[in-house]
C-alpha cells in the first residue's frame, strides 16, 4: 500500500471512531467510491496536523489551532452527507 493509500486508510479509521453511526456506510463507501479515498486522506492530514499543534500547545498558534478544528468538522460534514446520499440513493 503506497503513503497516499496509508493515509486515507488511517483517516476512514479515524472517521469510523468519530461517526461511528456512519461505520457500515464508510465501509461501503471506502470500497465503491472513489472520491472518498481524497477526503480520508486530507482528514488524516488535518488531524495528524491539529494533534501536532495541540501537542505544542503555543498560546501564538490559536489561530490555527482554531482553523485545523474548523477543517475537520467541514471534512466530518461533508463525509456525513456522502453517507447520507449514499443512503437516500438505495432506498
């Protein structure tokens, strides 16, 4: 498995802990669409990069801070409505 692929796997890992009512629909989604992949990954990225800027914990870095949480819930968002459509087509 290449770094990209990696990365994306660790972010749907990352996204079944975070909306674990989406768990069967991210499972079937990880194996038919392809567009899921990107945002697992940029996810990885984001909370890789938001846990790093915790870590630090810089009273200057807020900002960012604040930013990278932003990231992630449009990511989890957007993740949710892919789920939510998936659900509303096979009905």
């Amino acid at each position: 498995m290449d770094a990209a692929r990696e990365a994306a796997h660790r972010g749907l890992l990352k996204l079944m802990l975070r909306l674990p009512s989406f768990r069967g629909q991210l499972h079937l989604l990880w194996q038919n669409d392809v567009g899921l992949e990107a945002l697992c990954e940029a996810y990885e990225d984001a909370t890789a990069t938001l846990e790093r800027l915790l870590r630090k914990s810089d009273a200057g870095e807020e900002g960012l801070i604040d930013e990278y949480r932003a990231v992630c819930l449009e990511l989890e968002s957007d993740v949710r409505s892919r789920c939510l459509s998936r659900l509303a087509r096979s009905r």
